[in-house]
C-alpha cells in the first residue's frame, strides 16, 4: 500500500504520492513493508482532463491506466468515472490480486466547473465516491501523536480553500512518513522515494516532484 493525499479545493484540486515501491509480499508481512524499488505511481489522463494514483493493487492500476489512455473520447473525470464501478473489479481479478486496492482520480468537471476527485476502493466493490466539495482525503490517517499535529490540524481548513495546498501535502507526506520509520502503519504500508504532486485546474494538468524522503533510520 502507498501513500495518496488528495485535496478538492474552489479552484483547482492535487494528488501525491510517493514514489516507493515494497516487495511483492508486502501486504502479507507481519511488519512494515521493505524496499523494492521505484515507480511512477501517478498518471496524467490529458485527453480527459485528470490524473489518476492507485495503492495497493499495483497491476490494477496499470490496467486503469491503459484502459484511460485508450479511451477514444475526449472528456473529463466524469467520464471516467461512469466506468470505474464496472472496469475495476473485472482488471482486479486479471490481474490476479483479490487484495485490498484503492484507486484515486483527480481532475476537471465540466458538469461542475471546477476540479473534483474520485476514490474507488476494492472493499466497497470500486463504488463510485465523488468528492464535489473542499477537503482531503488521505490514506493513511494522520498520526495524531506526531509532534506536527496540531499545526497540521490548524492549515487543515485553510489547505482544502487552496491556502498553501501544495505545502500542506508535504507536510501531510512528513507526518505519515515519520509514522511508518516508526513502525506504526499498518503491515504492508510503505512511503518513501520523492513525492510527487499533480495540480488540475482549468487550464490543466501540472505534475512535479515537491519533496525528497530521507533514507530511512534503522532499517
């Protein structure tokens, strides 16, 4: 499982995640997920207007994605979004891991005249759950015994109105990663690498790298 941070806000809406990939038995490990490598586990959709970011279902999601690189209608994430509920469950069963997976997308509505985000999660069947209004959604939680939660919880409100989005995501991205040093994930968690953010708004998509990980303490 990675980490992802998305934030809706009035004018434009931003997904992270990081760059670092577990070993392929990450999910079944009694303790926190080791290294593995790197990838790009963010995707920019142009022709429809978003980016899309999946954790937990590695395959999944390179299926997603090339089923929305292969979409022959330009559009936005409505369009997407009318055949996730359908596409995902059948790619997660080709692809062959019956785990737990989350896919989140990011992008511009016509139908609403601003950015909106999506989450589909394997245990609700990848239900639709659109995300209209100004806020986050994180996975995982924030840690509230990290010496940055009550700052964190005082740009919360503010962040979801666009005050220092994208800064709010990096130290949302410090906060989880001190926890998973620590070993208070969940097993089969991991974070590390860079991170990375995509900006949608009507104008476009903007991708880059916002915040290097340091090289993990005593592992």
């Amino acid at each position: 499982m990675t980490m992802l941070i998305l934030t809706v806000a009035p004018e434009f809406a931003l997904l992270s995640t990081d760059t670092f990939v577990t070993d392929m038995s990450g999910a079944n490990r009694s303790g926190p997920a080791l290294p593995f490598g790197h990838a790009s586990k963010i995707a920019a959709i142009p022709h429809l207007h978003m980016v899309t970011a999946g954790s937990g279902g590695w395959f999944t999601f390179l299926r997603w994605v090339n089923f929305l690189m292969g979409t022959r209608t330009a559009g936005d994430l409505l369009t997407a979004d009318r055949n996730a509920a359908k596409e995902l469950p059948a790619m997660q069963k080709a692809a062959g891991e019956p785990g737990e997976a989350i896919i989140v997308t990011a992008g511009w509505s016509e139908a609403h005249g601003r950015a909106i985000g999506a989450v589909y999660h394997s245990l609700s069947g990848f239900a639709s759950q659109l995300l209209t209004e100004p806020g986050h959604t994180t996975m995982p939680e924030v840690n509230p015994g990290g010496t940055d939660y009550l700052d964190l919880a005082a740009r919360w409100s503010p962040a979801a109105m666009g005050e220092e989005t994208e800064a709010f995501h990096v130290a949302l991205a410090k906060n989880f990663y001190e926890s998973y040093e620590w070993g208070r994930l969940r097993p089969g968690v991991g974070i590390g690498g860079q991170l990375i953010t995509a900006r949608i708004d009507r104008d476009g998509i903007a991708v880059r790298r916002t915040y290097d990980f340091p090289p993990l303490r005593g592992r």
